[in-house]
C-alpha cells in the first residue's frame, strides 16, 4: 500500500476556493476543469466524473455544491460540508 496526501480544496488565480469530495481522480479533474480557461472545454458532465461532489465558493462568498452532473446549485445556508467523515 502507497500511502501520502491529496488536495482536496484549492484556490485558484481568480480567488475562488474549490472543495471536493469522492473519488480522487474526479477530484483532480474537477479542479483541471473549472481551471481551464478555453472557452472551447467540454462540459463537466462530458468528463464522466464518477462518486464526486464539489463545492464552489466564488470571491464574493456565494456558495454552490457541484457534483457530475456539471450543474451548480447555490446553497443559501450558514453552514455547508461536503463528505462522509
């Protein structure tokens, strides 16, 4: 067994923070996805994401959960969390 760490919130050069949740590799092209500034990109739900969900936090503090489905739902709440443990 390999053992060490994974990112599971970044934020990016335009100061959104990115949280995600599930399966690793879906986790890593959630972060590559909403990073890519081609406008051209496939949508998220073309990648196929497999046991993922993701939370959006934009500059000015709006909250979205996101999962494979690429569609963003804006949580109004004071608290939110992603994840089983």
């Amino acid at each position: 067994m390999i053992t060490g760490s994974a990112k599971k919130v970044i934020k990016t050069k335009d100061g959104f923070l990115l949280g995600a949740a599930g399966e690793l590799a879906s986790m890593s092209m959630f972060f590559d996805w909403f990073q890519d500034d081609d406008p051209e990109r496939p949508a998220l739900s073309a990648l196929k994401l497999e046991g993922f969900s993701g939370i959006i936090i934009s500059p000015d503090g709006v909250i979205a959960h996101i999962d494979a489905s690429g569609y963003p739902m804006e949580i109004d709440a004071p608290f939110y969390a992603l994840g089983i443990g």
